[in-house]
C-alpha cells in the first residue's frame, strides 16, 4: 500500500521539512515489510482566490487531483474524532489487508479543507482540539506513520496502551 501526505502549500526548506523527511524515511525502512511503501509528500499550492470559501473550493480540487484512484482517503480536522495511535495502525493495516492501493493523509491549507472534502474522507481524525501550524501537523502525520510502522512490526518504540 502506498502511504502519502497531500498537504497544502510548500514548506519551506529548514528543521521542519527535515524532520518530516527524516520520519518518512523510516517509515519506508520500516513499512516495507509491511507491505506499507512509498512514503511521501505532495504539496499542491495554496489558493490566492478572495474569500476562504473560494480557496477551500480550489484547493480541494488540487488535492482531488492528488489522490490515486481507490485510496483511502483521513481528513486531518480539527472537528475530527481523536484516536490513539495503536488504533491508527490498526485500521491502517485493515485497509492494507483488504488491498487498498493507497492511504493518503489530507491537510488543507490556512483556512481549512472543503466541507465536502471532509465529508467524502474514509476518516477524519485530530490530532488535538487546539489549532496547530500546517508544519507541525506535516511533522505529527509522518511520526504518526512512522509510529504505524513501528506498531506492527512490533518495535518497542511506541510504548503506548
């Protein structure tokens, strides 16, 4: 199954896009025997259209763009329901078992995601009822992934329930 991030808008080069990069990068290691592979980012552009409603709308549609046919599709919201992290992995090796070609973890930009959106995803989660910068949520997706990975293959890194 392959694993990507569809964030909106471009992170700029620096410790954040590092640590994201560096996560993904052990999920890759981790994920392959797993079945779980390609872990990565794409980043359609963020809207300049006048009104928050407009840019949600023109985002959703390059994030439509950006998800391969018959993918699982989890909204990060902050109107999300809260999962722990050994659920995550759980429902993610559901989806893998059942041969979904693809998970893809959603992050709208500064306004949000499209009620639709939202709407059509197989999951939408939270990671915390606080608002979080769109970098910080990139860096928690791809430790959660990595996270995933560890889970279940048995790793002691996650030391959770």
């Amino acid at each position: 199954m392959r694993v990507l991030i569809v964030a909106v808008g471009r992170m700029k080069a620096g410790p954040e896009r590092e640590l994201v990069a560096r996560y993904l990068d052990r999920a890759t290691a981790s994920g392959k025997p797993l079945g779980l592979a390609d872990f990565s980012v794409i980043e359609p552009g963020e809207s300049r259209a006048s009104s928050a409603d407009a840019r949600k709308a023109e985002e959703a549609r390059a994030i439509r763009t950006a998800i391969p046919e018959k993918s699982v599709v989890i909204a990060l919201d902050e109107r999300g329901k809260s999962i722990a992290s050994a659920d995550f992995a759980t429902r993610i090796a559901d989806w893998r078992d059942m041969g979904k070609p693809a998970l893809v973890l959603v992050i709208g930009g500064a306004d949000g995601l499209a009620a639709d959106l939202r709407g059509a995803a197989d999951l939408v989660i939270s990671f915390s009822a606080m608002t979080w910068p769109h970098q910080l949520v990139r860096i928690m997706a791809a430790e959660q992934l990595y996270r995933t990975t560890t889970i279940l293959s048995g790793h002691p890194y996650h030391r959770g329930d």
